[in-house]
C-alpha cells in the first residue's frame, strides 16, 4: 500500500522530474517547487507525495486552498484521499481531469458529507499553449499595467472573479487586492486603459522556466460580441512571449466562443483539466 507524507527538499529532485513529464499541464507546482526547493517554510502549504514500498513517487498533491493533483497513479489516490480525511480545508480541486475527478470521486466516496454535493464541476476545461507569435492583428491599445492603475485593474479583477467563479473574491483580510497587487508587481498584469477604467484584462498567472499561463482573461461586457478579445490577446501573447516562450491557459469547454478564438490564434490543445468547487 503506497505511504503519503509531505515533501521536503530531499525529494525535489524526484518531484520535479515527475511533474516535469507535462510542464505546461503542471506549471503552477512546477512553479511552486522551484521557488522554494520544497522548504516547508517557504512553501506556506505541503505538497504531498505517494509512494510505493521502494520509494518511488507515485503522484503530488499541493495542499494548498486549491488542491492540484499531478501526475496521480492510480493506487495513489486513495492513499491521499485518506490522508485528506473528512475535514475539508481546500475549496476546490483543480487540475487534469484524471487526476481531480479521480481524487474527488475518491473523497466522495469516503466522506459524503463533507467532500460530496460540490458546488460545481467543471468536468472538461481544455489546455491550450502557444509557442509562437499569434495569427492576425494585435490591438496595440494593450500595454503592461504599472502600479498607476492598480486600483482600476483591481475593479476588473473583481468583476472577472465573480463573473468566473459566481463569488465576490472575499476581501475581509486584503487578500485578493495584495494577490492583484504582486501580478502587477512583477510585471504580469497587461490591460487597456482607456483613461477611466479599465476594459481589458489578462495576467500571466504562473510561470516555470519557458512556459508561463494566462489567467484572468476578461473584457468589459459592454464591449463584447464586437471581435475585440481576438486582438487584444493577440497583443497580450507576443508581449508575454518575450519572457515565456511558451504561453498556456485553460477554458472551460461550454465557453465555445472563447475556444473560437484561442483556435484562430493559433492555440493547440494538450490536455484537459477539470474544476470541483465548493
């Protein structure tokens, strides 16, 4: 029967060549590991691996407020679900659908009341990357936000959030302005300000050596149905190719328009995620 435990640092090595086998799937653990060589005090949550009776890694899962299953054995999940218990502290399971659905049919199992009657599943959220500058026109209205804006790209942010997730991001603590507040620090955070709000949003929400995702992608509704998106992420794509060559997002697959326009600019697909809320 596999064993799970926390990783430390002497388990990087192993971690990061088993998520390494899909770098664009598995950017933010990838991302995570690297940052903080799986010290526990740098980390500020565990990643959990399962291994087998010779100490092979099986599969992670950080245990963050998002659970993200990577790379999951099948014998390795009932281990985790295990050692998860029926208190749950996570509010969503997010990653390869394998992975998440298996993990969370898992839980569901185990401990009904506290795992089942999730929210929402998002059963098929398409991987899409790029590795190359877009087809067609890029609308050169959209720049890097600077520290100037931050409360405008902070109003979309929220807007985006809600509209996503179908919550107002809870703010009693600050915790999602100072999240919005480092993507703009760090230079990740691209927008069209058109003097009094901004209209267009997209971030580069992790990045792992040459490959980086794109979250929070959002226009402003009363510009929508117009073409406009097509353009803009045109821009935002070869802006942030200049410091990732490889740049992935994931979209939920009921979102037919959105996947039209990732296609036409030249996006693959090169797996599959799924998303329980809670």
């Amino acid at each position: 029967m596999p064993t799970v435990r926390a990783l430390g640092p002497r388990d990087l090595t192993q971690a990061l060549a088993l998520a390494g086998q899909h770098p664009v799937e598995n950017v933010l653990v990838l991302a995570k590991m690297r940052a903080s060589g799986l010290e526990p005090h740098l980390m500020g949550h565990d990643i959990l691996g399962a291994f087998d009776f010779r100490g092979r890694l099986l599969g992670l899962l950080s245990n963050a407020a998002s659970l993200t299953p990577v790379e999951l054995a099948a014998d390795a999940i009932p281990p985790l679900a295990r050692y998860l218990g029926g208190l749950r502290r996570a509010g969503s399971i997010v990653g390869a659908r394998p992975y998440a659905m298996g993990l969370f049919e898992e839980l569901a199992r185990r401990f009904p009341g506290v795992w089942g009657g999730p929210r929402e599943v998002r059963e098929r959220q398409p991987v899409l990357m790029i590795d190359r500058d877009p087809d067609g026109p890029a609308d050169p209205a959209v720049t890097p936000i600077t520290a100037a804006l931050a409360d405008a790209y902070y109003r979309a942010a929220v807007a985006m959030y809600t509209e996503e997730i179908g919550v107002t991001p809870a703010e009693a603590t600050g915790g999602y302005r100072r999240h919005v507040d480092r993507i703009i620090q760090r230079g990740d955070a691209y927008g069209v300000w058109d003097g009094h709000q901004v209209l267009f949003k997209a971030d580069v929400s992790v990045a792992s050596g040459p490959v980086c995702q794109i979250g929070g992608v959002w226009l402003h509704p009363d510009l929508r149905g117009r073409g406009l998106s097509e353009a803009a992420l045109a821009a935002v794509i070869r802006l942030v190719r200049r410091r990732y060559p490889i740049v992935s997002l994931y979209v939920n697959d009921y979102n037919q328009r959105a996947l039209s326009v990732y296609r036409r600019l030249g996006f693959t697909m090169v797996g599959e995620f799924a998303t329980v809320l809670w």
